[in-house]
C-alpha cells in the first residue's frame, strides 16, 4: 500500500534560518504530492503541491520538488519566521489507490525569535 | 464562500452516548471525507464519499457510520462512544481525482 514517511520533529529553529522538512513515498501509482501545514487550533491548509516529476510547488517562500528517482518531496524554506511554527504534513494522492489522500506523520516547527 | 464548515467545535461525551458531528461545503466538489487526528499519528481516513449517494469505508472505521445527506452535506455518527473515539475530527472536501483537499476547522471530542 501507500505510504509517506517525514522527519519526526519538533524542529527548533532561529527565526531567518533555513528550514528543511525530509518527506519520502511509496506509491503504487504515480501519485501528486502534496504538503500541508496546520497552525495551532485550526484546520489543514494546503501549502503546495507538485502533480509530476521534476515539478515544483512553491508557496510563502516554502518550496518542494516532486523527486521520482529518489521518491521524495523534501519542503523547504531560506529564511523562517515565528508565524511559520506549526505543523507540516506531506501527503499524497494516488489515483491507483481511489485518490485518497495518504498523510505522513506531521512534523512539528517551532521558531524562536 | 465559507469553505468547510463543522459543528460542534468541541463536544464532550459519557461512553456509551452517541452523537452526530455534521459538516458541508460549500465549494460545489463531489469528494468529502472524515478524518480524525490523534497524536503522533498523522491523520487517519475513517469514511469517504467520492460522490452523493456513495459512501466508502477508510482506514479506521469500527465505530462509525456515516450519511451523506447531499452534495453539500456528509455526517459523521457515533452510535455508542468509547474513550478510544477521544480525538480531533475534521471533514475535508475536494474535487473527483488525485486533487487537494480543503479542510474544516475541526471538532474536538472528549469521551470520559
């Protein structure tokens, strides 16, 4: 079946340092790719998405590129600031699988001013 | 356009009691679905409706029925609550296909 694994957090950072989110895939299908984040006491949003290989979502400053060869979609970020603290969750949807959105673990960012 | 909209925000239950969570959108899309998030566990698919009239079993569904009432409208049911159903739940909404979802805010439920 399908699966996503991300880094597990909490990720602790300064605000202006750069932020690298690790998320990999298995896919029995070719699936698109997605990330989103969820600020404390709300719903998911979504952050960005990539539907083939080599594809880049961008949003906010935040960026991933769909990696076939390596099966991943790593997110990342050049400078973060103190409202970027939430939690991120890389997802995918395959339509192999019914086109059902399959959610890694979540990983948690807290920046410090 | 308010999106996804869930009710009750919070909700404290007894076991055994039962109850209906509720959620519609309003953004046309044929696909909605429950979801409940616990800890360290990401987001779990507990029913689906890739279209009105048709429901599907996810991946954590004892417990559970659901009813989607029309194209706006999908609820989620619990017949006879346990402690285990302590979590957060939130419905999302999308178009047929490997799309985005769009996610309500939420129902955080307390079983004692």
């Amino acid at each position: 079946g399908n699966s996503v694994t991300q880094m597990e957090g909490p990720v602790t950072l300064s605000e202006e340092a750069f932020l690298t989110i690790n998320c990999t895939y298995t896919a029995t299908g070719y699936p698109s790719l997605f990330w989103y984040v969820q600020y404390p006491g709300e719903g998911l949003q979504l952050l960005l998405k990539a539907t083939k290989a080599d594809d880049k979502g961008s949003n906010k400053g935040f960026e991933a590129t769909y990696r076939k060869e390596t099966t991943s979609f790593h997110l990342e970020k050049g400078s973060v600031q103190v409202s970027d603290s939430a939690v991120y969750f890389c997802a995918l949807s395959d339509k192999a699988a019914g086109n059902k959105l399959t959610f890694g673990g979540g990983t948690r960012v807290l920046v410090k001013p | 356009n308010a999106g996804v909209t869930q009710t009750p925000k919070f909700q404290v239950l007894k076991t055994g009691q039962s109850m209906t969570l509720q959620c519609a959108q309003d953004m046309n899309h044929n696909s909605m679905y429950w979801y409940r998030q616990d800890p360290g566990m990401g987001l779990r698919l507990i029913y689906y409706s890739a279209s009105e009239g048709t429901t599907d079993k996810g991946e954590v569904p004892n417990g559970y029925n659901v009813s989607r009432l029309n194209k706006r409208e999908f609820s989620l049911r619990l017949e006879s609550a346990a402690p285990s159903q302590t979590s957060v739940y939130f419905c999302a909404s999308g178009l047929a296909g490997p799309y985005e979802q769009y996610f309500g805010p939420g129902t955080r439920l307390t079983v004692t």
